[in-house]
C-alpha cells in the first residue's frame, strides 16, 4: 500500500509501485491539469511539486511525473497545479497572464508548478534563481520573453519574503492555498518507507529506466532505493567523503561540505539535465546506466572515486574506472547494487574542472566531457585523474594520459605533447552528436580547458595554441 498526500488530500493506494506518478494523476484521480508532453523528462509539463518535511520545515522541489514511480512519492505531499488554484488567481499565475507568458497553454500549468516551487523554496528572492527553476520547461509558443518578465515581477512581489515561515508568508499573500499550513502535521501521520518490492526492477530516480522502459514498468512492483537512508547520504570521516548509491546530483549540489571541497561545483552540476531531473537522478543511475557521456560518472572517474557493490549481506569495492568493461558491460552482477561512492578528500593544493559541449548548454547531453583533478607541487605535476566521456564505448578514466603528466613539470610544451597520448587511448566514432574528427578536436580542447582554467599563471590559450 502506497499513502501520499495528493493536494490537500490523503491517498492510499494498492497500484502497483512502478506505476508513473503522471498517470496516477491524470487516470487515477483525473486531475488533468498535469500535461503528458513528452514522456521522457524534456518538456516539464507534466513537472508537480513534492514536499517532504525537512528539519521540521516543508522543502518543495519541482520533479517530473512521467519519469517518477509512484512508490517514490510515499510519505510525502504531491502539488498538480489543481492543488495550487484558489478563487482568485495567484500572483504567479496573474503574472503569467498579464504578460501574456501563456498562449496555447500547453506548457503553462508546467511553468505555472515550476514558478510556485521557486517562491516556495527558503532561499532569498533572486531573479536568477526565478529563471533557474524554469531550466526544464519548455514552451513552443511564447518566446519565453513574455514568460521571463513575469518571473521578473513574480521576484518582485517576494521582496521581504519570510524565508523561514516561508509557507504562512506565501499563504497570507495568496500565491499558495491555506491547506499547505496543515501539511506538516497530516505528513506526520504517514510513513516514509518506500512502497517498493525487493527483487523487483531497482529504480533509483528512473531518469533512465522510464524513457526507455516505460511500457514495461507501469503494472509492475519495483525495488525502491531513492528514499532509503542506507542509500541516500553523504558523510565526511577520517579524509575519505563517501556518498549513498541513491544520494541525488540535487543532495550532491547542496551539501556544504562538497561545495566547500569543489568551489565550482553549482557551476558544473548546472550542466548536468534540468532541476527537476537533477532532484530525482542519482549517482548510481548515472554509474550503472554506463552511458559514454554519463556527467557524473566523469566527475568521479576523475576523482579516483570507488564503488562499493552489494548483494544481501556480501560487499566489495572496486575502482569506478574498474567498472567498465565495454559498451554497457559492467563488471557487476545481476543482484548486485551500488550501496555507496567514495573518494579520498582532495588536498589543498588539488584542483579540480569539469568541462561539457553539448548542442545547448542546459538540458542537453554532452558530445564530449571531461573531468579532471590535479595536484601540482613545487612545479610539477604529482598526481593526476582525468576522465573523457563520449569518445569511446564507455566512460573513460585516462590512464596513460595521468601516468604520462605524472612527476614532469607542468609546461604548456608538456601539455602539448600529452595529447598524442590522450588521441592513442581514445575511440570516438562518428554519429549524431559529431564526426570521430570532431570529438577528438572536442577532447583535445577541453583538455586545454582544464589547463588554462586551473593553471592560469602558467598555461594560456595563446601559449598551446
Ligand atoms: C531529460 C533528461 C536529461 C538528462 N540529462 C543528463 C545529463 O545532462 N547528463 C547525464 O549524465 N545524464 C543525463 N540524463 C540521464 C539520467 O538523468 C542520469 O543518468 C541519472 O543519473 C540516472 O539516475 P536515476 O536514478 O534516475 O536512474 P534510474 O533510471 O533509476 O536507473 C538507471 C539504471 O541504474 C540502475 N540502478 C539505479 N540505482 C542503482 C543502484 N543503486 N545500484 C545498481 N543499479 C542501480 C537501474 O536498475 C537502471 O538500470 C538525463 C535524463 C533525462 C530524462
Ligand atoms: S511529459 Fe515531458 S517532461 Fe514529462
Ligand atoms: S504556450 Fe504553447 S507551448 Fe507554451
């Protein structure tokens, strides 16, 4: 039995766990108001808001419906844009109107869910942050001019926002309904464990599974790991950070601590799908789905990161670069699950770049990616992880190339000389997202990239060029 609150309304239902939350919805509860578009995470309109209760404060993020098994939402509040309407417009929708940012109205109800999670969220009005929620709808009509002055006006009417009584704010102002001030206390009547089933199909967020095997999920029960504790954490102890296999590129995004080791970490998760795919995605999907061009995967192949696999009571760990044997080839059996990822802490004098070219910067996957991580002492270059995604049947950790730039100093001459080694260990083949010449051009660039981002005293673009 899966119990959620829909709206302002208790459900309690025996479907199976894998059925897609967009079409609980629409087919189950008939609210319609929540759009099927593509059925594959681009579009948003069919993107709800999910609460959960959060050191005693409600977080809402936007996710999309389509991709969600139903067992995921267990325990927490469910927002359609019905959930949102009151007698009157709200100032979200009112803006979206005045300024004309709806017009065959398709993708509205989408954006409408996106713009209130943005005024629902703690953090300090910000236009930025108002164009950022909207990273993952997508609108055929407006333009999107018209729709980003309305997220002008809507921040506006946020100044002196309360950002910790956020909810009784926004309901006094009437952006949200008054029902949201009782959610707290109807969530404490329910459970948060999963309504999953072992030995079921292992969804974690289902950003993967869902676009492809959509069809074959939805009467199913699945095995539910995205709202484990077991399996969502991440903790620092004895210099070695290590995350739950089902810890969210949104868990990674916010924590502190990884911001604090990885400066520009916000910078290149933003690369990373859209928010409400980031909010759901976790790393062991990104690890196991083993695309070429998986951006997490990159990240941590250049942090020399390990898995720990586990089937019932018997774990090991292995290497993440160790993981790969060919096209989709793990080495990984049936039953076995990614429990968590680790890395050793990077030292101080340790600097680390991710660099992504994909047709669109945001909500697009790569051509070609790279990461790398880099120590440099006294001039020379003492330890070195770089990974290159898109150029070969799997993600690649570039051995030869780290063994070749490892104790030589660090000269642009090096630099140069070091990518006839990267050309020698990659295999990129020519289709839709480039010719085989153009990747390795890609890869030779970002290599660059790295270089002159990190090391902007010693390397510059005029001196490798
Ligand atoms: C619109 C859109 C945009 C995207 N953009 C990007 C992008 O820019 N960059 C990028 O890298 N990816 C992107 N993706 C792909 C996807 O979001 C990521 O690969 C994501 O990290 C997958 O995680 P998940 O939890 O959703 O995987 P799921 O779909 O839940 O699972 C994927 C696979 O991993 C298995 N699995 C899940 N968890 C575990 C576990 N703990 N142990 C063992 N097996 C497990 C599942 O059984 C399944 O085989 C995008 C996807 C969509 C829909
Ligand atoms: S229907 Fe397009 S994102 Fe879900
Ligand atoms: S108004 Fe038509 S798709 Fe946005």
């Amino acid at each position: 039995m899966i119990e959620f609150i829909l709206n302002d309304r208790k459900i309690r239902t025996d479907k199976p766990s894998g059925l897609p939350l967009l079409d609980f919805i629409r087919y189950e509860q008939s609210l319609t108001g929540t759009k099927i578009g593509c059925r594959e995470g681009d579009c948003g309109a069919c993107n709800v808001l999910v609460g959960h209760l959060q050191d005693g404060q409600m977080k809402y993020l936007p996710i999309t419906s389509c991709l969600t098994p139903i067992g995921n939402v267990q325990g927490k509040q469910v927002v359609t844009v019905e959930g949102l309407n009151m007698e009157d417009l709200s100032p979200v929708q009112q803006y979206m109107v005045d300024e004309a940012g709806t017009q065959c109205g398709f993708c509205t109800v989408g954006f409408i869910v996106s713009l209130t999670g943005y005024c629902l969220s703690h953090s300090t009005p910000d236009y930025k942050a108002a164009i950022a929620a909207i990273d993952g709808n997508i609108c055929r009509c407006t333009g999107y001019k018209s729709i980003e002055r309305a997220a002008r006006h809507i921040t506006n009417a946020l100044a002196g926002k309360d950002t910790r009584e956020t909810v009784d704010w926004l309901v006094e102002r009437k952006f949200i309904p008054p029902y949201f001030k009782e959610i707290p206390n109807m969530l404490q009547t329910i459970g948060a464990e999963n309504g999953g089933q072992k030995n079921g199909v292992l969804v974690g967020g289902g950003t993967d599974l869902y676009v492809q095997k959509h069809d074959q999920l939805l009467d199913r029960e699945v095995d539910l790991v995205a709202n484990h504790p077991n399996w969502r954490f991440i903790t620092i102890k004895n210099g070695v950070c290590t995350l739950g296999g089902a810890t969210t590129v949104t868990d990674v995004q916010e924590s502190d601590a990884l911001q604090t080791l990885f400066p520009r970490l916000t910078q290149h998760l933003k690369l990373v799908a859209s928010s409400p795919i980031r909010n759901i995605s976790t790393l062991a999907g990104n690890f196991v789905n083993a695309s070429p061009i998986g951006d997490l995967t990159a990240f941590f192949l250049a942090l020399n990161a390990k898995i720990e696999l586990t089937e019932d009571d018997k774990s090991r760990t292995i290497f993440l670069k160790d993981f790969y044997k060919g096209y989709k080839d793990l080495d990984k059996t049936k039953g076995e699950n990614i429990t968590a990822i680790s890395f050793i802490i990077p030292p101080a004098n340790s600097h680390f770049n991710l660099e992504k070219v994909s047709k669109r910067i945001h909500l697009d996957i790569a051509s070609v990616n790279t990461a790398a991580q880099i120590i440099v002492e006294s001039g020379v270059i003492a330890d070195a992880h770089i990974s290159a995604g898109g150029v070969g049947p799997t993600p690649i950790y570039l051995k030869d190339t780290c063994a070749f730039l490892m104790g030589k100093p660090l000269t642009p001459e090096l630099i140069r000389a070091a990518i006839d080694v990267l050309q020698s260990e990659i295999s990129p083949i020519s289709d839709v997202r480039g010719s085989e010449n153009y990747k390795r051009l890609l890869l030779r660039q970002l290599f660059y990239a790295h270089f002159i981002k990190l090391f902007p005293n010693q390397i510059s673009l005029e001196v490798l060029a």
